[in-house]
C-alpha cells in the first residue's frame, strides 16, 4: 500500500515490473530533463472534458470507442497511414452512433503508444538470446544485439513523433476529414462491395436518417457538429519515467495531469495494488482504464477501485475486460457483481483482441474474427443478463490494408495469405475492412439490447 505522500515521482519507492534496465543512467536522466522542459502533448482540461464525457457513458448515455495500433513504430510514421486510420474510426463512430443511438466518445490509441508489456525478458532465436522488442520508445525490433539496447534518446524521439501525430489528427477532426456526409459515402462505398444485407440495410437506415435532416432544414454543411469532431488520445502507462516527466500540476483544474496522453491505462501484468504503476496512476487526475485479464478475482478488482477512484467518480475509471471468447462468460459475471455492489462507477469495455490470439503453424501471431465476435457477443449478452451497461469496446486497428487476423467478409484473410501483409511489429491488428465490418456487428448489438430495453 501507498508509504509516502503521492508526487509524481513516488512509484520509484514501489516495485516497477516491465521497465527497461538503461546502461547509461546519467543519459536517461538528461533525456527525463530534456522531456520536463518540453510543451505538453495534451492539456488538462482536455483530460477534464474527456472524463466529462466518459461520466456520459457511465450513466448510459453515450459509447466509447478506443481503437488503434498495437504499437507505434518509428519507421512506419506517415501521414498517409495517420489518415487513413483516422478515417476508419470515423466510418466506426458513425455506424456505432446510429447502433447506440447516443454519443460516440473517440479515444485513439495514437499519439504515443510506443511501449509494449511482454511476457518474457528475453527472446531466443537460433541459439542466441537478446533482450526482448519492448517497442520503439525502449529499444529496435530487429533481432540485433545494438537494436534490442535500451536507448533512452528513443524517449525524445517518442515524444517529438507523438507531436507531430498528434497536430495531423487535430487538423483531420477541425478540417473536413471528419464531415458525416464524406464518411457516410465512404461506407456506402464500403457496403456495396459486400454480401452482407444487414450491412446493406443499416446504411441504407443511416442515409435516410441524413435525408431526414436535410429535408428538417438541418444544414449539415454549415454546421460544426457534422463536419468537426474530437479524437481524444490514450496509451498504456508503462513507462513510467516518461511519464512521469510528462505530468504537470495544473491549477485551473486543481490536480496533476500526465500531459502525454488524455487517457492512460494500467496493463494487466502491471495493476499489481502494490505496484509502481498503480502507485502513478493514483495520483493523476486522467480518466484511467484498468486491463481486467481472466486472472483478475474480484478483491483484485476491489482494491484497484479503491485505490484509483476512492472518491467513486463518474468518468475516472473504464474497466476493459479482456478475458477471452472461452473464459469471458465463466469469469465476467461474478466482476460486474462485485462492482454492483460496491455501488462504484465505471464504464464497462471490451477488448476482444488480446486474449483471442494464437500461433499459426507458421509461426505468425494472429486473432481470428469469429474469437473476436464471439467475445464481443458473449460481453453483450453477460451485461444485458447482470442489468449493466456495455459501455465500449477497445479494439487494435489500423487503415491499412494489413493481412494479420484471420477472417473478414470483403477481403478474407487466411491462414495461408497472412504473410501477404503482416506489418505489425507486435500483435495483429483488423484491417480497414475487418474494422469496419465489426463496427455493423457492434451496432447490430446494440439494437439488439435497445430492442430487450424497450
């Protein structure tokens, strides 16, 4: 439990798992220095409307969509692909928002999801062992011994690439990439090269819905709601002296901000309650998600939500649940019980990737759609027989045309054409079309649950 008073600097008295071991202390401190004295990604009162707007959801009044890569990587920075998965979590916000019938909250894993938890330290490969990818942030992916080094200069190179990221995405939301007509057209678009009538049927809904409003006087060109939007950021707190460099005290909104990110969130391998990663994450003001693995017992859960949100406020804490499409039915219920009955407020995710992923003979990590849906179905259907509300799903996405999970309706992926395009540094992430497809099945569920409501 907490021994000292809380500073941003206080998990350096705890237990720190999945943290680099830096050869060179004195350059690590530099690049910490270095880091405090630059401007923030985000600002605390954009972490304060975003909590805002989680309480929204908390109380069933709005959805949440987390999405993104598995992890950023300093070669494949581009524009093109910013965009391109910009535009991918607008064409899901939107289905999304006429599934719900409320509010899409829009959380990017973007913008500084550099650093990776791995299960083990170290990786061997034809006899010879090195230091485990721990992403771009800490060390190289290639399987040399200089690239697999720590390198704490990669921090500054984290933190400028996120800048940059993060001006793009600002001016995607305020410049038009956002517009509901343009991404409408682009799952018209979408729609009409598939086989799939409730896809066909929905957008077919969706067009009528836009109609509606215009035939209403609903100018939607000229107005702000239908051509801007807001993309919040998040990404795992896992490297903590980052972070902590990046947390500032803000008076306006009376508390400390981490300012790399609008979101964090607590891993599963890292939520020990006491551990270094708890201990950080108790003392910013942030909205905080907490990773809930099949391993998690509900006194594990108990005891996070005393320690994060002791206050029990609306908005601060988004469990994502990711058990498993096998596990999730055995283990979810008796933690939303326990929830109920502490009276606490959180917001109810789904993760269906991570605890879905499997080896395919030829050695590539992959997720298969169907495990993705079944868990996504099953998380659906435990909250509507506890009473709760299904609040979100986070989900490892990208634009592009990637071959990494296998399924999909418009362009099927196999095992045998993963190689074709398998990109991702890490785990395997949807592609555009997989994307987008989820989203209608999403929406289909929530119609579902809207329908047993009423």
């Amino acid at each position: 439990m907490r021994m000292n008073v809380w500073s941003p600097r206080s998990w350096r008295a705890y237990p720190a798992l999945q943290q680099p071991s830096y050869d060179d202390e004195s350059a690590l401190l530099s690049v910490e220095k270095s880091i405090k004295n630059q401007p923030p990604l985000v600002f605390a009162g954009e972490a304060k409307t975003l909590k805002n707007q989680l309480a929204a959801v908390s109380s069933r009044q709005a959805f949440l969509l987390q999405g993104g890569d598995c992890a950023e990587s300093f070669s494949a920075f581009d524009a093109t692909i910013i965009r391109d998965t910009f535009r991918v979590l607008m064409q899901m916000a939107i289905i999304l928002t006429f599934g719900a019938g409320k509010p899409v909250i829009k959380v990017g894993r973007i913008a500084g999801q550099f650093a990776k938890p791995r299960t083990q330290d170290t990786e061997t490969q034809n006899g010879v062992t090195l230091p485990s990818y721990r992403g771009d942030i800490i060390n190289g992916c290639a399987f040399q011994a200089d690239a697999r080094k720590p390198d704490p200069n990669r921090i500054l190179q984290a933190y400028h690439q996120s800048a940059s990221t993060l001006n793009l995405v600002r001016a995607f939301a305020q410049g038009g990439l956002a517009s509901l007509e343009k991404v409408h057209a682009w799952n018209l678009n979408f729609v009409q090269s598939t086989v799939t009538d409730q896809f066909i049927d929905l957008s077919k809904r969706i067009d009528e819905a836009i109609r509606f409003m215009k035939a209403c006087g609903i100018t939607i060109d000229n107005t702000s709601c239908f051509q801007e939007t807001t993309l919040y950021t998040s990404h795992e707190a896992l490297l903590l002296p980052y972070e902590e460099a990046m947390t500032q005290q803000d008076e306006t909104y009376d508390g400390w901000y981490d300012c790399s990110a609008h979101m964090l969130w607590l891993g599963d391998r890292t939520r020990q309650i006491d551990g270094a990663h708890v201990e950080f994450l108790s003392g910013i003001q942030n909205p905080i998600g907490i990773k809930i693995g099949p391993t998690a017992t509900p006194e594990d859960l108990a005891q996070l939500l005393q320690r994060l949100n002791p206050n029990n406020e609306a908005g601060r804490i988004v469990l994502i649940i990711r058990m498993g499409a096998e596990l999730i039915s055995d283990k979810l219920p008796r933690l939303i019980q326990t929830v109920q009955a502490l009276g606490a407020s959180v917001i109810w995710s789904c993760d269906p990737m991570h605890a879905n992923t499997i080896q395919t003979s030829s050695g590539h990590k992959t997720r298969k759609i169907s495990a993705i849906i079944q868990e996504l179905t099953n998380f659906f259907d435990i909250h509507h027989s506890e009473g709760t509300y299904p609040g979100g799903i986070h989900i490892e996405m990208t634009g592009a045309n990637v071959t990494e999970c296998i399924g999909g309706q418009q362009f099927r992926v196999t095992e045998h054409n993963l190689s074709h395009r398998y990109d991702t540094q890490c785990d395997p992430r949807l592609n555009a079309s997989q994307s987008i497809e989820l989203a209608f099945m999403v929406a289909e569920l929530l119609q579902k649950k809207i329908a047993m409501i009423s």
